[in-house]
C-alpha cells in the first residue's frame, strides 16, 4: 500500500520511498530515500523529514545513517528513529525501517572487510619488500662501505693510490686495469668482507693469484 501524503507546515509531502526497492538504491541514495523526497534533492536543506518516523532534523547521508536511523550508535546528536512511535503502522514504516538498517549494516561491514584487506594486502606487500630486502651482515658491512659512494669519490681514491705509490699513470690506460676496475663494479657489495675488500693482502696475493695468472700471460717486469 502506498504511503499517504502529509501536511508539514501547510505543505504536501508524499512519501516516495514507499514505492522505491531498497535492492535498487546505490550509494547515498538508500539514506536520501528515508528522507522527504524535497529535502532529499535540496542537499543544502537545513530542515529534513524522515519519513519512517516523521521527526525532523538536519544532516546529510551521515548523520542520517549513523545518527538517526540507528539506534544503536552512540553518542547521537539525533533523537533516533522510533517508528513503533507513532500511533499506528498501517503503511509499513517499521518493517521498511528494519529493511534500510539491515541494508546499511551490511554495507558497513562489507566496507569494514574491504578495508581489512586492503590492510592485509598492503602489510604482505611491505612484508615482501622487507625480505627481499634483508642483508647478509657482509652485505650490510658492503651496504654502508659502499652506499653514499659516487663516481667521483671512486676517481679520486684511485688517484690517491697512484700517486702514494708511485704507479705510473699510463697504467690507469692498460686493458687489463680498466677490466680488473670493470670487473670489480660488476662484482658489487660482495667483493667486500668484514669492512674490507675481497682482494688478498701481498703474500696470499703473490702466493695464489699471480702464481695462477703467470701461466697465462708474458712475464711482466713487477715479478
């Protein structure tokens, strides 16, 4: 049965939301729906009439939802909606009240689980980027080594040990330099080891690895 129409104040209001399906209201429009049907479309009205218990107040789809048509939530700034009030219910009013906040509970549960999993989503994601990003100690000992290193720090480093050493430049232009400089680059964070580099010291060096590279290349005169 269709709602009648009542006099508010010397004017007709017509309580549309006796013929709209509560299954075909989106968004805000299943909370305008409770709302007299003028008051609903003027967003900016200050005075609303909810239909399912004739009280009036103001508020948008929050307070509407949240602050008058349950009333379970508390604090309220809004006297609750009661259509069990009103002095009879001919027209459905407690029923449909029972069908909007059953629908708007719902929703508000299915935004609380998206919300979890979007959480849960975003904490395996940064969980994810937390192992991919765990270090060996010898690579946290690289990491700090080598982190703030530019290229410019790296030139001159080199050119510290030339000159401390007495090497003579035109080695900085020798292939086999610039590979072993190549090589070492590619290599990263693990030819380093405890704070220092991988590179043995004089005696394992002379011992193990020039003994090895001088069966592959020409005597050199620093033998």
């Amino acid at each position: 049965m269709a709602a009648p129409a009542v006099q508010l104040d010397g004017e007709e209001t017509n309580y549309a939301w006796n013929n709209r399906s509560i299954d075909g209201l989106e968004g805000t429009e299943l909370e305008w729906s409770t709302i007299n049907e003028g008051d609903g479309k003027e967003k900016n009205s200050k005075r609303k009439l909810c239909y399912l218990c004739l009280f009036t107040y103001s508020g948008g789809p929050l307070a509407i939802r949240t602050t008058h048509l349950d009333p379970t939530i508390k604090p309220r700034q809004v006297k609750p909606c009661n259509p069990k009030n009103l002095d009879d219910d001919e027209y459905g009013r407690v029923e449909r009240h029972a069908e909007v906040l059953k629908a708007l509970r719902l929703r508000a549960k299915a935004a609380l689980e998206r919300k979890k999993k979007e959480k849960e989503k975003s904490r395996a994601s940064l969980e994810g980027r937390a192992v991919a990003q765990e270090q060996t100690p010898e690579q946290a000992v690289a990491a700090a080594a080598f982190g703030r290193t530019t290229v410019d720090m790296v030139n001159h480093q080199w050119g510290r040990c030339f000159l401390r050493n007495a090497i003579p430049l035109h080695v900085v232009d020798n292939p086999e330099f610039r590979k072993a400089v190549k090589m070492t680059a590619q290599c990263g964070s693990t030819y380093v080891s405890g704070g220092d580099t991988r590179l043995p010291h004089r005696t394992a060096f002379t011992a193990n690895v020039v003994k090895e590279v001088t069966f592959v290349l020409p005597a050199s005169p620093l033998l």
